[in-house]
C-alpha cells in the first residue's frame, strides 16, 4: 500500500513515498476509507516540518482532507450511518494514502454532483467560508464585500457563496491573471490588484465611495482594509497567510464604528457543536443546487507528485483547491447520467 510517510522532520521535497505502508487497522468508530483524492494543504508544508500546532506521534502518514469510499472489506461501527460503498468526504490524519482508517463521525456524505477530487477540497474551506459571512459577518444581499486572496482556496469559496447570498463581490488578488479566475470561475463583480499602491480607491470608486460593508481576509491585511470600509462595516479575520499577525489602530474602529471578528471554525465543534450540522446543511444544499461548485486548481498531482504539489502551493502559484488523486473514479460516468 503507497502512502506518504513521516518518519523524521522534513521538508516534503526530501521524503520518498512509501510502497509497502502496513494496511489501516481501525480503531472504534473508525472505517476503512479507500482514498481516491486528497486536498493539498499549507499546513502539511509546516507538518512534515515539526511546525504546526498539531504534530501527530512518528510514524505518520501525511494529509488529513480526503474523499473516497468505504471500503468492501470494513467494519461498520455500531450506530454508523454510512455503509460498504457509501462515497463520503471528510477531515483525518493520514488522507495520503491509498486506504486510511477514519473515524464516521468526521465525514459526511459526497453529493452525487461533486467528484471525489471536489470533494477532496469541502471540509476545511467551505464551512470556514460559509460561517465567516453568514454567522460572523451576517451578510445580507445588496450589501458590498471585500474578500482578499480571492483566488485561493478559501477566499473563491467566499466569493461563490457571497455571490449565492447576493452581495456584491470585489475580489482582491496579486496578480492580472488571478483577477480574471476571481471573475471568470469564481463571479466576482469587479477585481482589483492589492499590490499596486492606492488600490484602497479604487475599491471607493467601485462603490461610490461608500466602502464595503464586509471585509473577509484570510491574509492578514485587516488594517489596510479598513481604508476602504463603510461606516458600520463588519471585518472578520479569517487567518494570516501573509505570514505575521498584524496589529491595529483601534481609533479606526472607533471612528467608522465598525466591528472586527474572527472565525475559528475548527473550535465549533468543542465550543458550538449544535451549530456544525446546521452549517453543513446549509453548505450541502447550496452544492447539490449547484448555485455554488468547488473550484480546482487544474494540475492535478498523484501520490508519487505529491511533494511537486505542496511545493507549487508553497511558492503561492496555485489557485482555488489544489488535490491529490489517489485513484481513478470508474463511476463518474454512471453518476453523470443520473
């Protein structure tokens, strides 16, 4: 069996795929999930490094989104509501690799409009983006938003489901190229470059210098935004790609008399679990109506190209979801009929 193992720190351009890694023994509430596709992420960069917060014991297998199916040959959990077949997705350690042991209660049930490569990219993104604008920011439609890294996985799920709740969407980007993804795949309204000087006017002319009434920034440019954002406006920090945590000028705050807000969506689950289910709901009814569809990043790695696609997400050349496919779907064409 092929996975990606870690048995020192490394970065992963110096770790050599694994051919003969020991089949998966699950533990209770697990299943055996055969992988088909995985979703590239900057954190398995950090944790193949020993730099991430959470650092699982060696040995371990590398890449925790996944999409697949439960195996023929698993066991199923008493009280599990998935069975031998069942195309699921969800979040676990060890999701490069050709089988994994996961446990049910973290995965969900792939839509049959989504492929397991798009689902491969749902878990981590979507609900992060969903409630940043809907639980935090309580979006409404006509109101105007400022997502920056629009293209990146993340922020052209937030343009998406923006546009879905019927805002008004200025992608902000770094690049010509990125602009056009932003508008062309992702349906942004306007699109502007934030590494060209006096972009902030731009964004003022876009809404007749009123500003945005949210800004949703997984960058870590809060403060330059708030340049460009309307009296009452609402900015939420969504994390710091940028790579430093920034500070503010609270007299902004106060002046504009805005609100800023985070989103920690992986603490819901210990600090708000009722509210988990009901964002998933409403995520999944938004795919399945196809008012909203996963994004990919069209190079397409496999497990033996793995350590080429965390370099490409690294050197920040990808846009929207960047995956893994672990195998073949022979099915796609069946469920397309449907």
């Amino acid at each position: 069996m092929r996975a990606f193992v870690i048995n020192k720190y490394a970065h992963p351009s110096q770790v050599r795929l694994t051919t003969d890694a020991p089949e998966p023994k699950p533990k209770d509430n697990e299943v055996i999930v055969d992988v088909y596709s995985a979703g590239l992420n900057f954190y398995d960069i950090l944790q193949a490094q020993g730099k991430y917060q959470s650092q699982p014991p060696f040995p371990f297998v590398l890449g925790t989104e996944y999409a697949g199916k439960i195996a023929a040959n698993s066991p199923i959990p008493e009280g599990c509501t998935f069975k031998h077949g069942d195309r699921v997705f969800g979040c676990h350690q060890g999701a490069y690799t050709d089988r994994m042991a996961a446990n049910w209660k973290n995965m969900l049930p792939l839509p049959k409009n989504i492929t397991y490569d798009q689902g491969a990219g749902l878990y981590i993104t979507w609900p992060t983006s969903y409630e940043a604008l809907v639980g935090r920011a309580e979006l409404k439609a006509g109101e105007w938003i400022l997502v920056t890294a629009a293209a990146g996985g993340v922020g052209i799920a937030a343009v998406q489901l923006a546009k879905a709740l019927g805002a008004n969407v200025i992608a902000a980007v770094g690049s010509s190229a990125k602009m056009d993804i932003c508008k062309r795949q992702g349906g942004a309204d306007f699109a502007i470059n934030y590494t060209l000087p006096g972009w902030q006017k731009e964004i003022l002319m876009i809404t007749q210098g009123k500003g945005v009434n949210v800004v949703y920034d997984p960058v870590g440019m809060i403060r330059d935004c708030l340049k460009c954002i309307a009296w009452k406006g609402r900015a939420v920090v969504v994390g710091f790609a940028g790579g430093s945590i920034e500070t503010l000028a609270l007299n902004l705050v106060l002046l504009k008399n805005i609100a800023v807000t985070g989103i920690h969506w992986g603490a819901y689950e210990k600090n708000e679990p009722q509210r988990v289910p009901q964002v998933w709901k409403e995520i999944l009814d938004l795919l399945q109506s196809q008012r909203v569809k996963p994004i990919l990043y069209p190079e397409t790695y496999t497990l033996e190209s793995l350590a080429v696609g965390l370099r490409t997400i690294e050197e920040r050349k990808t846009w929207g979801k960047a995956i893994v496919r672990v195998r073949e779907d022979d099915e796609a064409t069946i469920r397309a009929k449907l």
